[in-house]
C-alpha cells in the first residue's frame, strides 16, 4: 500500500493545534450519538406520561432511533467517498443537533418519533467517520492512543448514558437528555468548519441501490423485530414472524448481491482480511455484553435492590473510570504488548465480573458491587483499543471508511440482539422460577409451617397470599438476573478462541522511511 494513501490527511495540517480541534470536535460526534443510545431510556416513564402515550407506544422513541441509526450505518463509507469526509461529517453534525433540539421541544408522540428517526439517519455517520477521521490523521505507531481515545467516547457514551439521563430527568426536565447535546453539537460543527480540511472525492462513484435496499431491507427488519419481540412474546406474534421473514430475505439478497454483482457500495475487498473478519465477531460480542450489561443493571438496583435513581448513576458510574483507566494504559503500551495478550486479559476480566454477578441478591455490599462493576470497564477497555488497533492494521487505507461503517453496524447489531436475548431469559426466566416457587406454597408444606408459622396463618387472608406472592416474585426476579449474567459469561468465553485467531501487527519502516503496518502471526 502506497504511504499516500495511508497518510493522506494528515499532510494537509500545518499544526498540532489543527490537528487536535478536528480530533475533538470529530471525538464530540461520537459521544453524543453513543450517549443517546441509552439516555433516553431512563426518561421514558417521564415521557410516557407528558406525552399521553401508553407503554407499547412510548417505546417506538427508542426503535425509531435504533432502526434508522442501523440502517444508514452501512452506506457511510460510499456517501463520505463520493461528497468527501467534512462534508458529510458537517452535515451529520448539524442534522443531528437540530434533531436533538425538535425531540427537546415536541409536544406530542408523531412528533418525538418523527424527530428521534432523523436523529437516528444523522447520527449514524457520526461514529465510523469519526474512527476514520482519526485513523487517517495518525501513523500506526500512534493509533492506539488516537483509539483509546475514540473508544473513551464509544465505550463511555452508553455506560454513562443512564447516570446522566436519569441526573437530568430527576433535576431538570425528560426534554434535557436531548436539549444537552445542543451546545455540544453547536461547537464541535464550528471546530470542524474552521479546521477540518477535506479529503479527497471520487464523483464518478455510483449508489449500489440495489445492495442499500436489500441491506436495509434486512437490517430494519431485524432491529424491528429485536426490539419489540420481547413485548409481542416474540413467534406467537404475526408481527414477529412477518419481521423475522423479511430480515431474512433482505439478508439473502444482500448477500447474493454482493457476491454476484459488480460493483458494491460495500467492497468486498474488506471480507478478505482475516484480522478485520476475526475483529467483527469480537466486536458482536464486546456490543452485546455492554449494552446488555447496561440496560439489566439498573432495573435490577432500583427494583430490586432499593435505590434511587441518583444512587444507581453513583454505584454504577466507576464503571465508565475503570474503562477509561484500562484505555489509557492500552494507548500507551499498545506499540510494545501483543494485543492478543491485552484482549485476553479484558476478557477474563469481563468473564470474572458476569460469573460474579451471577452470584449477587439485592442486599450486595456497596465495595463488592463497585470491585465488580469497575473490573468489567476496566476488562472492557483492555478489549476494545487493541481490537480496533488489529481490526485495521492490515486492511488497505482504501477499505477504511467502509470498514468502520460496517465495524460499527456489527456493534450496533451486536449490542440489539444482547439486549433482546437477555430480556427474553429475564422474562422467562422469571415466570419459569415462579411457577416452580409456587407449587411449594401451600398449606400442606410442612417445612413452611415450620419455618414460617406466621406466614402460614396469614395464606388464608388475601393481604398474606399477596405478601407472600411479592415474596416469590423477589426470589424469582433475583434468580432470572442470575441467569441472565451467567448467560453473558457464556458468551464471553466465545472470545478467547477468537482472540488468537487474529494476526499480531508489527511495525516496520518503508522505503522512505515512513512506518507501515505488517502482520506477524
């Protein structure tokens, strides 16, 4: 590979300073669209009551963000290369700040989804050009750095997404979690007006519509269905299995397209390199444990354990440092220490922390949870700078756009069927213990007679079968969480075989004296 085509972008900065304000106002994309996967959430009961919706309503606030975010992923390599990389990273900027303003101030449910789907188109480039961007500015010897950084932004977005949702929803107002992106969005468009120098544009590309339409097809079909299966009791539904159908069918297409047709608007040069391939499955499973992580933790401190929704964004905050320690060690040890070996190390620990969770009841001391919680972040950081560093250390700088595009969809994907799988085992499993709990309930149990005498008496009053009921339902929730962490321990032990399938990047001096990216096995 040409070392222009490996450093292009850089060459066009006279200074460090330029160089910086595009790396942050870039860096600022990425945490607003990764923060408002999941700050919304905690205002949705707020909404729901502000905006006269009903439960099953309220919740299209969130799938039309997520469909149209995961849709619009994959064609962002072809846009940035065929109207240049500042021009669609301006116009994402500005489109999803003014979005985040409308959501702040819609006064009624088409209105918030309406504008919540925009966002979602806006905010769907952010991410990938932001990680090119930033892989273009940097030589190799200097990305695990630049990565660790961009991942503080990815990795911390829906970590503190919650804490900060739920400050603000408690203090302020639900229209808030949207109204904050405003000013960061303002700054980082006028940062990226005045400093970020274009890259070159190919105007002779043309849009596969074919492959976006069955991509999309597919993608939106999926997220539809993972999304609302788990309150449509999943192929009991009609929906569902319409939903599942058509993924399905979009899928096939897309991929009889791209291995037939022509031209693409996703290479396929990019399947060939094992490293990037290898990276995409770690990558599935990395989403699917945060975000899944993410989402049961906080229902299982406030409903189970007791704790406002202040006290959660506290306990579960640290999480978000020891991800931010773990990637500040990466950027500076990444150039010396073989990636595998760090991957490795973050996987144990994010398999030490699920295995333990699965052992946790509401009455967990507050040092245990915060040992817990900041050795899964700090196991999670370890995992996600170097696998961003091998996922592009051999991948010609030609498939990079396209590559972070669909790195990023893997993610989001990843991240969608976690959290659906893991409400489907909450939910069943719940029901499941229940059922099992309640045939021992019974006058004609003995060791409950001797146990629990009071109790006993109080099973033929209606307030004692309640008190009683509420009881079983606690013992049956405490025990679904336990399978749910032991369910995602399971999956991260899918990892460590991937880990070491993966080439270790080395680095060497070119011709010219400039480094360039080999791989050793």
């Amino acid at each position: 590979m040409p070392p222009a085509a490996e450093f292009y972008t850089r060459d066009h900065y006279s200074t460090k300073f330029e160089l910086v304000i595009v790396m942050m106002c870039s860096m600022a994309g990425t945490l607003m669209q990764a923060l408002d996967t999941t700050i919304a959430n905690v205002a949705l009961p707020h909404m729901q009551g502000d905006l006269s919706a009903s439960r099953d309503q309220i919740t299209w606030v969130l799938t039309s963000y997520i469909v149209a975010a995961a849709v619009m992923t994959a064609p962002v390599g072809w846009v940035a290369a065929r109207f240049g990389k500042k021009n669609v990273l301006m116009i994402s900027m500005v489109g999803f700040t003014v979005t985040s303003m409308l959501c702040g101030a819609a006064t009624g449910l088409g209105e918030i989804v309406i504008f919540r789907l925009l966002q979602g188109v806006f905010g769907a480039a952010l991410a990938p050009l932001s990680q090119s961007v930033m892989l273009d500015l940097y030589p190799p010897e200097k990305r695990g750095q630049i990565m660790a950084i961009w991942g503080m932004g990815i990795m911390l977005g829906p970590i503190l997404g919650p804490t900060l949702g739920g400050y603000l929803t408690d203090n302020y107002s639900w229209r808030w979690v949207f109204y904050v992106n405003v000013p960061v969005g303002v700054a980082a468009t006028f940062g990226l007006w005045l400093f970020f120098k274009d890259t070159v544009r190919n105007a002779a590309l043309r849009f596969d519509w074919s492959g976006f339409g069955f991509m999309a097809l597919g993608v939106g079909a999926l997220q539809l269905m993972l999304d609302r299966g788990t309150t449509k009791d999943w192929f009991s539904s009609s929906e569902i299995i319409i939903e599942c159908t058509v993924a399905g069918l979009g899928f096939y297409l897309f991929l009889v397209h791209m291995f037939t047709a022509k031209t693409t608007f996703i290479q396929r040069g990019i399947f060939k390199d094992r490293n990037f391939v290898s990276a995409q499955v770690l990558m599935f499973v990395v989403g699917a444990v945060l975000l899944a992580s993410t989402a049961l933790m906080p229902p299982y401190l406030q409903n189970l354990g007791g704790h406002t929704v202040t006290e959660t964004g506290l306990l579960l905050g640290p999480r978000g440092i020891g991800t931010m320690i773990a990637m500040m060690l990466v950027g500076r040890v990444a150039n010396y220490v073989d990636p595998r070996v760090l991957m490795s190390i973050g996987a144990g620990a994010m398999s030490w922390s699920l295995w333990d969770m699965s052992h946790w009841t509401p009455s967990i001391d507050d040092y245990r949870l915060l040992t817990v919680t900041v050795v899964q972040g700090f196991g999670m950081g370890l995992v996600f700078v170097p696998l961003q560093l091998v996922a592009f250390a051999t991948l010609p700088g030609i498939y990079r756009t396209d590559g972070t595009a669909v790195m990023n969809l893997v993610r989001n994907i990843g991240s969608a069927i976690g959290i659906s799988v893991t409400t489907t085992i909450l939910s069943n499993s719940m029901q499941a213990i229940h059922d099992q709990l309640t045939a021992f309930a019974s006058p004609f149990n003995r060791a409950l007679g001797i146990n629990a005498p009071s109790m006993m008496y109080n099973l033929f009053l209606p307030s004692g079968r309640s008190a009683l009921d509420g009881a079983i339902q606690m013992r049956a929730a405490i025990e679904a969480y336990a399978n749910d962490f032991l369910f995602m321990f399971y999956v991260t032990l899918v990892a460590f075989p991937i880990i070491w399938m993966v080439r270790r990047p080395a680095y060497s001096s070119s011709g010219n004296g400039r480094p360039h990216v080999e791989a050793m096995e």
